[in-house]
C-alpha cells in the first residue's frame, strides 16, 4: 500500500533518528508492515488540471531508523496513495489553510485522508473545545479589552492563548492586579484585532497537564502527565524529565467518552485532550503527539501497533482494491 505523511518543515529537517516525533514511529511501523511511504511538506503540494499532486521522498528503514532517500524527489498524484496522513503542525496560517483546500480535489474514494482535512480546518484546537464547553473551566473567546479585563477582575487569575498555535506558543498567564495588565491584554489581542481564548487559571496547572489520547471514538488506556519546564508554567519542552506516567481516572474516561465519539463522527480519528483537573483547557486535532516513546518505556507497551491497526482498520475496501 502506498502511504504519504504530510509532516512539519522542522520534521522533515531533523527526519532522521527523530524517535521523540509520533510519525517517526507510526512510519517506522508502517514500513515494516509493507507499506511504500512517502513525506512531503505543505509547501510540496499543488493543484493542476483539477487533480491535487506532491512532490514528495520516499522513505525507507536502515538499522531500525528511518529516512528518506534525498535523490527519490518526484511528482505524484495524491490520488496515487491509499492513505494520506495530514499532520503539519500549527501555526494554522494561511498557508497551512490552503494545504487543506489542496484535498478537496481528491477523490475520497480513492484515498482516505487522516484526520479528514476539512474538519481540521474547520475545527480551532482552541475555540471548538467550547462545543464540550461543560468540560471546560470558565472561558471567554473574545478581542475586547474589557471582556479580558472583566474575566481577569472575576477569577483573578486568568491564561490567554492565541487561537492558531501550538506547545505552549504565545501563551501568558495574567493575575488581578498586576502592572503589565493592559500591555499583555493589549499584545495579546493586537489591540482588539485578534480573538484569543480566555480561561480561568486552574490551580492544579502547576503540577502540569494530562494527554488524553483519542482513536476513533476509543479512549486509550496510556496517558502522560506533561509537567511545566524550568520556571515556565507550563508544559513547553519535550525532554524525558517532564513526561511522568498518568493514570486516567474512571471519571475522565466517563466524561471524555462522547468527546471522542463525536471527534470520531466529524473525520478526526486521532485526537489528544490537554486536561487539567478534569478540565478541558484544549484539544489537539492537527498533529496531535502521541508520546509513544515515553509511554512504551513507563507501560512495558508498543502503542504504534495500536496506532497502525487502527489506522490501517479505517482504510475501506474500495481503496485496497
């Protein structure tokens, strides 16, 4: 079977060994089952004659490594591959959007899309958490000065977050009373031109978040706890030192069962919740990191098999055939 991964442009620059990336090992595991993969990068498609197509590198297995084969640089038809993995990190810019306009010019029929690119534009990581909002903690999704300075005035501590980036990127924590309130407000939303996501500071924060990991509408038995960095507050490095092992509660797994149900209804098969308390403070739909080599080392596991089964379960027979 035919396989393209659309990575980041930093994955593809540190490709090689790179076992701290989740589509190293779903790749790595791929290919040892058969399957052809090729990567590419958003800026590697294209549109002509009304048919999507990449410019893309084959990749292979060396040694238990991956790599990709630098003189294999060649234009394919997406339409070419049984199964493509849409996995570019945020920021979900204006060309990270267009990327995602590229497959609908593919026939779905022909080659099943992961997660479905429609719904990952469609669905802010940050503002469509609030389609679960009872899971939430208090939140605002605004661009006004005041609303922020009113919410902050309310729970006395407060995190903004900018709607369209990742791993902690532009994150600021603002509490009541303090000197540089309209400055961060004001950067923050650009002075009033920029929505950003509002939320009550969660005391617990301090002991980091969970990664509640999602596939199809089945909530995983392994969880990370990922724990804040230096005197950061929160998660921003991804070293072994601040991924601890987590235990889901039989309360989490009862409250975040429909999420993943209605995740699964909308085309986004794999999907990590950020939580905090029992609180949602997000959900990653884009690329969503999986952990797999910590949670292989703190549960004795190989959770890539997981991954590959169910990726490879989702592949209808028309597309095989």
């Amino acid at each position: 079977m035919n396989v393209l991964f659309i990575i980041d442009r930093i994955e593809l620059k540190y490709f090689e060994f790179n076992d701290l990336v989740t589509n190293f090992w779903i790749i790595k595991t791929l290919i040892e089952r058969g399957c052809d993969v090729s990567i590419a990068t958003i800026d590697m498609l294209g549109v002509e004659n009304s048919q999507a197509y990449v410019h893309c590198y084959q990749s292979y297995l060396k040694d238990n490594n991956i790599f990709y084969d630098k003189t294999s640089f060649a234009k394919k038809q997406v339409e070419d591959f049984q199964l493509v993995m849409f996995r570019p990190d945020p920021p979900v810019d204006l060309d990270y959007i267009n990327a995602t306009y590229v497959f609908d010019f593919v026939d779905r029929s022909k080659t099943l899309v992961m997660n479905d690119t429609v719904s990952v534009r469609n669905f802010n990581e940050k503002l469509h958490a609030k389609m679960f909002n009872d899971l939430m903690p208090e939140n605002i999704v605004t661009s006004s000065f005041n609303d922020v300075l009113n919410f902050v005035n309310r729970y006395e501590e407060i995190i903004l977050k900018p709607l369209n980036q990742c791993f902690g990127g532009g994150v600021m924590y603002l509490k009541k009373g303090d000197k540089n309130t309209a400055v961060i407000i004001n950067q923050m939303t650009q002075n009033g031109k920029r929505l950003v996501m509002v939320q009550k500071f969660i005391p617990k924060a301090v002991y980091g978040d969970k990664r509640v990991l999602f596939l199809g509408d089945q909530i995983l038995p392994y969880c990370v706890q990922k724990v804040p960095s230096g005197n950061d507050f929160k998660f921003c490095e991804h070293a072994d030192s601040n991924i601890l092992k987590a235990v889901l509660s039989d309360s989490e797994i009862e409250k975040f069962k429909p999420v993943a149900k209605k995740l699964n209804s909308m085309g986004i098969y794999m999907a990590g919740l950020d939580v905090i308390d029992e609180k949602i403070i997000e959900i990653n739909v884009t690329s969503p990191c999986y952990f797999i080599r910590e949670i292989n080392s703190h549960f004795n596991c190989h959770i890539e098999n997981n991954i590959a089964d169910f990726i490879l379960s989702k592949i209808p027979e028309s597309v095989l055939l």
